[in-house]
C-alpha cells in the first residue's frame, strides 16, 4: 500500500517518485490515514504548509504523520478551491506563523484547525467560503 510522506507532495498533487510502502495488515491499522476522493493534503512538519489534491490513483493510501488530511465535503470543487485557497502568500504566512519548534519545525494540528478565521485576511466572500470547510478537518 503506498505510505505517502512530505516529500510526495509537490505541485498540488502527489508525486510517485521515492515512495514508500507500507503492508496491508499496517494499512489496516494506521485507518486515520487513509485517503478518501477530495482529500487535501498539508505538510505539518519539516516544509510546512505544501498542498496536494489527492489524486484518483491515490484514494485509499496512507500518508505519515508529516501530513495532516483535511476532507472539506469530499467534492473535487471544493477540494480545489480549498487546495488553491491554502498557497495565497497571505494564508501561507498565517500557517507560518502558527508553526512550532526550532530545530524541527512542525505545525501541529489543533493549531491548524484554529487557523484565524477573521475578515482582516480573507474577502468577505473567501471568509464565508473557509468557515464552510474549516470544520470538517479531521
């Protein structure tokens, strides 16, 4: 079963160069990780904040703990909005600014859901639009 790590994720997809495999019965253990359609993934450790849409190749595999799974309502729609939303140099920086660490910097995910949601960062349209799929993060 494919172990999708930070370094996979490159150009809002995921990439199959270096990956890494885990087995069925690991698989079946680590079940937080596994990735459904409309998956958007973020790295929460080493390079923080780089995005992927899970590709249709890739529902079903796993990721490591150096990403966090966010399923917005499952709908490659918003799964792109949300995907294209995250790499605005504004919110990047907010995601930035929420990491922790010094020699191993990690953005943990009770941080991450608690990203701020107030209008001084988002248009009013974008502000409504993230309160809609900033619940659903598991």
């Amino acid at each position: 079963m494919p172990f999708i790590r930070a370094n996979n994720i490159k150009g809002l997809t995921v990439v199959d160069s270096d990956m890494r495999f885990i087995s069925e019965k690991k698989h079946n253990e680590i079940t937080k990780g596994h990735l459904k359609k409309g998956d958007v993934l973020i790295t929460n450790r080493g390079e923080i904040g780089n995005i992927a849409i899970v590709p249709d190749w890739h529902v079903g595999s796993n990721i490591n703990a150096q990403i966090v799974r966010v399923n917005s309502t499952g709908t490659v729609v918003v799964s792109s909005y949300l995907a294209y939303y995250l790499q605005r140099d504004n919110v990047k920086q907010l995601l930035l600014d929420l990491q922790t660490g010094s020699a191993l910097k990690q953005l943990p995910i009770n941080r991450l859901v608690n990203l701020p949601n107030n209008s001084e960062h988002y248009s009013n349209e974008e502000f409504v639009n993230f309160k809609l799929f900033t619940k659903p993060f598991h």
